[in-house]
C-alpha cells in the first residue's frame, strides 16, 4: 500500500469516527451538560470554576475545617468544575477541528490520488504533519478528561444509589449490624454511594424486569427496603430490621422503568473509545505526512 493511499485512508477514519461522535458526544446531544448542584444551575460551558477555587483556598487555610470536609467537598468540588468545563470545550473543539481536518486532508490526498496538482503532494505532507500533531493532542486531552468524568462524577439532577445486581447495597454481618458494600474512606465522602456515569451501563440501573419483579414481590425483600444514604459508615447499626433480612435493598422507588441511564454510558464509552481511535488515526496522518513531506514522489 502506497504512503499516499495511508494518508487518505487515516484522514477518512478521523473524518468517519468524528462524525459518529458528533452524533453520540454527550454533551453535544444534550444529554449531560447542565446539573443542578447545592441548588444552584451549574451548566459545564459557564461554570465559574474560580469561585470554586477560591471557596477551596479558604477552606483550606480555616483551621475548623477538617482534611475530609476539605477533600471531599471543597477539593472534589473545584476539581470537578475544571474537569466538567474541560470535557465540555473539549468534546467540541476536537470534534470540530477533527472533523475539519479529516476532510480536508481527505480531499487533498483524493486529489492527488487521481494524480490531480501532484506537484503540492509535499505541502499537503506538510498539512497533515501538523493537523496531524494538533488532532491527536485536542482528542488525547479529550479521552483523558472524558475519562475522569466518566468514571469519578455523576448528574446531580438524577443521584442514583449504588447497588448490586440483586438491588442490595448492605449485607447483615450480626445482630443488628450491617456492612454497606460501597461506602470509602470517611462520612463526608458521600459520593461513593453514588453510581457513577460509567456504573450507570450496569443492568440494575436501568429497567430490570426480574429485578423489579423482585422487589415488588418478593416476600423476603419487602421488608428489608432501606435508603442507601443510612450508610454513613462502613458498618452501619439498623433497628427494626426483620431478623431474615441478611441484605439492604434499595426501595422500589429508586427502580428504574427506562433505559435512559445506559444511554449516556453508552455515549461516554463511545466517544471514549472513538477518540481512541482518532489519536492512533492522527498519528498516522502525522508520521505519513511527513513521509510525504520528505519524498513527494513516493505518494
């Protein structure tokens, strides 16, 4: 295969994987973008993520407030602002610029490929040597910061509690005493009972027929339904449980009847992978272009 078929074929896969996630992005669908955090809207595109880092320089040096309150509410605050925004600018700007270039260099390297202006091949070598480094660092930063969020932040506007695939979040270990499956590390973490964008592809977080049935039905379940936020520490003490309850199971109201929680995994995933993808395509368009750009006549 030719240096100059190479070319065409990378630029064709960054301007082919950029559609699909300009179609599925999701922020660009609309899927996530805009929270509703302390009782204040928080749309990603806006947000004032200095305030954020202001509130955590203060805190940080007010002696009443302890490393955990510091952590997880005031450091975890700020870093999720920067890294909502971040996403959000990124996930349009290396969809653009992506898009752009792949058509473009596409364009140019059909062109030449039905040897239309070959005496330019060098310069279009040139082109994509650079569309090429700049892609493929725009769609990196994107999969990291995709990533982050993906697997550390979830919507605020829809808080869903994590659970196992039976809908249980605690299990009896004596007595009264139960062991909560996802609490970590401290009281103030609160956002470890919270399923996260990349836990929300899982089945019990979307519409379960059995597990649903379950819930409703089982005799043995009904009477052990709890609220997940009781855990507020790794063990937890429960009175008024049924001694047959050896699981804590989320209340039949926390059960979902749509699939709309995988669909923004999925969207997440798609995108991350996708640009994956882009990043191995942009370094090929890269490392041919400047083959092309060192020996014109090899296209």
């Amino acid at each position: 295969m030719s240096k100059g078929l190479i070319f065409f074929c990378c630029a064709c896969a960054i301007l082919l994987f950029t559609i699909i996630n300009l179609s599925v992005g999701p922020i660009i669908s609309g899927k996530v973008g805009n929270d509703t955090a302390d009782g204040n809207d928080f749309y990603w595109g806006t947000a004032n993520c200095a305030f954020y880092s202001d509130l955590y320089d203060k805190a940080e040096k007010d002696s009443s407030i302890d490393k955990d309150t510091l952590k997880y509410k005031f450091e975890r605050a700020k870093n999720e602002c920067y890294r909502k925004k971040g996403m959000h600018d990124m996930e349009y700007t290396s969809f653009i610029f992506n898009a752009v270039i792949g058509f473009v260099c596409g364009l140019l390297g059909l062109l030449h490929l039905f040897d239309v202006k070959k005496e330019y091949v060098s310069k279009t070598g040139m082109i994509g040597l650079i569309c090429g480094f700049i892609g493929f660092v725009f769609s990196f930063v994107y999969v990291i910061l995709n990533g982050l969020v993906y697997t550390t932040y979830y919507d605020y506007n829809n808080r869903i509690y994590k659970r196992n695939s039976d809908g249980a979040f605690a299990e009896r270990k004596g007595g009264d005493e139960f062991e909560c499956f996802y609490y970590e590390d401290s009281p103030v973490n609160e956002h470890s009972l919270i399923a996260k964008y990349s836990d929300l592809i899982q089945k019990q977080y979307n519409y379960d027929k059995d597990l649903s049935e379950s819930i409703k039905k089982d005799a043995k379940v009904i009477p052990c339904e709890e609220n997940p936020n009781i855990c507020v520490n790794e063990k937890i003490t429960v009175t008024g449980i049924s001694s047959n309850c050896k699981y804590l199971y989320v209340q039949d109201s926390e059960l979902s009847d749509t699939i709309t929680n995988k669909d923004i995994s999925d969207r997440f995933l798609t995108t991350l992978l996708l640009s994956l993808f882009i990043c191995l395509a942009n370094i090929g368009l890269a490392i041919f272009g400047f083959l092309l750009f060192r020996t014109p006549g090899d296209f």
